[in-house]
C-alpha cells in the first residue's frame, strides 16, 4: 500500500508536464485515470527513441502504473462524462494553455462546484496569470525565461541545454507536491484548491542566489563551462584512457586529500591554493594542475583511489553504466518492469524512497483505452448500451 492508496486522480495532461505529475501520484500509490483523445491518444505515446522493433518507450516510463480512458473533450458529452468522473475524484491534473479548460465548461469554478473538495493542479509555460500565460510554453523557452539557459553552456558560445526536458519535469514534480500540500490543507478545511505550477517558475526556483545577487551587488551569473565561478577544482577532467572524471574537491580538508592522492601535497599549503577564496581566484591554474594528473591515470584507477581517500568523485554515467553498476543494483535504483512484449523493460525506480510506505511501479503504461468500458460501468455505473452509444459517437 503506497502512501497515495485511495487517491483518486484524474490526469488530461498530455507531453511531459503534466504527465510527470501524474506519474508521481501514480507512482505512491494513487489511482490515476489518465483521459487520452480517442484514436490518437497521448502524442506521448510517439515520443523518444525506439525499441529494437522501432515501438517507443518513453509512454511505457510516463505513463507507468495509470489506466487510460479515451475522452473527446471537446465534445459536449465528453465534457460530462468528465463532469461525472470529478465528483469523487481527489485530484485532477490538466496541462493545457490557460483558457483551455474555462471553455470547455471545465474550469476550476464550475468543476469545483461540483465537487468542492477537488485539487485542480495545473501546469502551463508561463502560469495561469500575467501577459504571458496565454502564450505557448514548452520546456526550452521557458527554461530561458527562469534564467536557466542563460548560464548553461561556454562563455565563448551560444546557450546549451540539457539532454533533457528539465523545465517540463521540474514543474511536474512542483505541481505533485503543491497537491500535496493541498491535500493537507483539506484535511484541515475540507476544501479543494488550485495548484498553479508554472515551467518557468520551477526554473527560477533552482537558480539558488542568482536574482539576489544582482539585486544586491549588480553581479549577472555568466555561463562558464563545466564548473562554477569561483568554486575549484570541482570539475570534469580527462583520463589517461580518454574517459571523463568528474571530481569535487572545494573544501579545505578534501582539497587537501585529493593532493595527497595526487602526489603533490604542497598544493594545499600554496598561498594561491590555501582556502576556498584562493583556489576561486586561481581557479583555472588549479585546474591545469588536476588536469595534468588526471591524464596520467586510466579513469577507474582515479574514482577508486580518490573514493578511498574521501574525495567526492565519479564518471560521467551513460544508461549501460547504471545497468552494469553494483551500487545501483544493491538499492535496485533501476528496476525491470514485466513487459509482455519485451519480456522486462528497466527503467528508473520511484524516488524519494520512504521506509514505511514505499512507492512502486505497478505496471507499464496502458494501452489506449484500456480502462474505458472498465470506469465508465464500474466506477460511473453507464451501461453497456450508453457506452455503446458514446463509442459510436467517438466521445470514447
């Protein structure tokens, strides 16, 4: 029993956003019903890379744990069914552009009139008010608009980004724990709310000390490559086998450690090196001299002695090393789901880890429709010629 057990979650977010939400709730425990469009479902369900018989994978990870139900929101009988399903649902969780839902009939207003206690979470680029929330918003301009872009990459380049949709998982994580939040709050009250998760301000909310810095002292964080101003050696450097080393030794006492490992123990009594201020001003020197070492050592040899001697180290992982790596296997940090087309499908286990109610993956994301005959009788109590009805009409 996941913490979530008896939640009832209605997910119309389609992409990554949204869906990420669900997939947390999914993920704990709850019972999420995700309403996909009838014919095409989730554009998720044609994201990523292929298997080895050219079938995505990315919708059996997102949508792992949840039901499908296809619904025709923009038909006014798919509005009520919907409108039926909301009366004793906990949550509902849409990431479309602001609007959206208002006209369709399905605001928060007329949704929660139906059911006061409803935690309506929604996820958009820019949020739900402003000049901008009624522009397109997805993960990459609206990690510009957080600031994250702007540091990401080389001084002497354009900006990168990750390899990733952070933005969109960002602010579906934002918008899981604002439903939780929620959901203490109506423990109290009894009333539902409205969670409000924006991409750009789940951006802005990492950026640490960015905003106060100018505000304070007129400083604007510049991109500088593989590290931060200011903070040495933390850095990635080359091994003698032309693998990546990821070392983080910026304080005083591990800083000191990694010279000993390093066969240059004087470097921590060097005035240019001596504390952390030092080593920030002379941080480009220091890293010439790391660099040097580390080229003459196979990459393994480094991470082993340097974890030996306490020095914060690791390689740059890529999916076949965490497959391959002890550790991830003890806390079984990768998992293998049953797939019954691929036998098991690995993919990353649920986290934070709780120890008295963990969270699981129960099964891999459905096939369209799967569930819809299942909620619309068991759960609504439509019979099976009103289904039959709505089949024909292509509202299911």
């Amino acid at each position: 029993m996941g913490p979530l057990d008896g939640i009832k979650v209605i997910e119309l977010g389609q992409l990554i956003a949204g869906p990420y939400c669900g997939q947390v709730m999914a993920d704990f425990g709850a019972e999420v019903i995700k309403i996909e469009p009838p014919g095409a479902g989730d554009p998720m369900r044609q994201w990523g890379r292929t298997d080895r018989d050219g079938d995505p994978v990315w919708f059996s990870v997102i949508a792992r744990g949840k039901r499908s139900v296809t619904l025709n929101l923009r038909d006014p009988d798919g509005q009520q069914v919907l409108r039926d399903l909301v009366r004793d649902a906990d949550v509902l969780i849409e990431n479309f552009r602001p609007g959206t839902m208002e006209r369709w009939g399905l605001g928060y207003d007329a949704l929660s009139a139906i059911n006061p206690r409803l935690i309506m979470a929604r996820v958009s680029g820019y949020g739900q008010d402003g000049p901008y929330s009624k522009r397109a918003g997805f993960a990459s301009v609206c990690e510009a608009a957080g600031g994250l872009r702007y540091i990401s990459g080389y001084p002497d380049r354009p900006p990168v980004r990750v390899g990733l949709s952070l933005g969109d998982t960002m602010a579906g994580f934002n918008a899981a724990m604002g439903i939780l939040l929620a959901l203490q709050h109506r423990h109290a009250t009894g009333r539902g709310q409205v969670v409000d998760s924006a991409i750009f301000e789940a951006v802005l909310g990492y950026t640490e000390s960015m905003v106060a810095e100018y505000d304070a002292g007129g400083h604007i964080r510049e991109r500088f490559g593989s590290a931060l101003p200011g903070i040495a050696p933390s850095n990635a450097y080359a091994a003698a086998d032309g693998r990546e080393v990821i070392i983080g030794a910026n304080g005083d006492g591990v800083f000191a450690r990694l010279c000993e490992v390093m066969g240059r123990p004087e470097l921590a009594r060097d005035d240019r090196f001596a504390d952390h201020q030092a080593r920030g001003r002379n941080q480009q020197v220091l890293d010439v001299l790391v660099g040097e070492w580390t080229r003459t050592v196979p990459a393994q040899e480094i991470v082993d002695r340097l974890a030996e001697a306490g020095v914060p180290v690791g390689l740059a992982y890529t999916a076949a090393d965490m497959l391959e790596d002890a550790h991830f296997e003890a806390r079984q940090s990768v998992v293998r789901v049953p797939d019954p087309k691929r036998g098991t499908l690995a993919m990353q286990n649920v986290f934070p880890r709780l120890s008295d109610s963990p969270g699981a993956v129960r099964a891999l994301g459905p096939e369209l429709g799967a569930d819809t005959d299942d909620v619309l009788s068991r759960r609504l109590g439509y019979d099976t010629d009103r289904i039959a009805g709505l089949r024909e009409r292509g509202v299911i």
